[in-house]
C-alpha cells in the first residue's frame, strides 16, 4: 500500500450467490514508535492514534482503553517489529464476562501476546488455509489469564512464552 490515500475495493461473495462490493479509502501513515514507548491513555483521543486496531472494535474509556464489544479475538497491536529486549508494564482490568462465547472460543481470556506477526496459515500448528486467516503462531510469547465455562483455569495465569 502506498503512503497517504489509498482506494480499496472490498468484494464480498453471499451464501445464496449474491455479489457485495464496497470501495473504501484507507490512509498510511508512516513513522515508528521509538523506545521507550509510554502511553497516557487519559491524554489520547483515539487509539489508533498511539497503535493499531487487529481485531474488534476499541475505544478510550475514562482513560484506558476498552474493547468496544465483546467476540472472538480482540486484539490490538502496539509496538514495531524491530523492538527487541523490551519490557511491558500495565495494569488489567476485568469489567464482566459475557454468559456465552461464541462457537469458535476456546473461551473468554486477557493477556499480552508478543511479536505478533499476524495471522497466518500454516505454521506450527499447521493452521489450515481460508478466510478469515485465524492462526497466531509463531509469536515471541504469551501469557494470560483464561476461564472456562466462567471458572478461571487452574492457574490461574497460563504462561506459554518461547
């Protein structure tokens, strides 16, 4: 994609055969987050402003940042990929579980995962190829905290770091 605006034309195939199409404008911007990297998210007016939405929909909340809706895999990126040797340092909070995941969850869980790369197919847990892409691995480390049926696992924190 180039720098600055960018026309997309989006192509969506129905199951009953029917065509949707939609051209949209996406803008890159270009620049880097240098180390150390703060955020004051009290100060930020939107969150794509300081990384970069993956998954679902995020928004700033009486200053830290919040996923919009609950669903499958809420992801949002911070960071470059050349960073190496570096620490993180939040604080998580938990303000409800949905009653219900969605057929795809393995179940509801919070955490930070590292070198992410985006989703792939393939890989070491041989992630089958389609779209949506869903796999995540390889990554640099993870480590979270995850319930199933509403029960924190034993644990509680599962730690499946490199």
């Amino acid at each position: 994609m180039s720098r600055g605006r960018n026309t997309v034309r989006i192509k969506a195939y129905t199951c009953d055969g029917r065509t949707v199409e939609k051209v949209v404008e996406v803008f890159r911007l270009e620049g880097s987050c240098p180390l150390p990297y703060r955020i004051e998210w009290r100060s930020v007016k939107s969150a794509q402003d300081v990384g970069q939405y993956v998954d679902g929909h995020w928004v700033i909340q009486d200053g830290a940042l919040r996923t919009a809706e609950t669903g499958y895999d809420r992801l949002f990126l911070l960071g470059e990929n050349w960073w190496d040797n570096y620490e993180v340092v939040t604080k998580i909070a938990i303000h409800r579980l949905d009653a219900t995941t969605s057929r795809v969850s393995g179940g509801h869980g919070v955490g930070l995962l590292l070198r992410f790369a985006g989703h792939v197919t393939g890989g070491p847990r041989a992630f089958p190829s389609g779209q949506p892409k869903w796999g995540c691995q390889p990554f640099g480390g993870l480590t979270w905290l995850r319930w199933h049926r509403g029960q924190p696992e034993c644990g509680p924190i599962e730690d499946l770091g490199c």
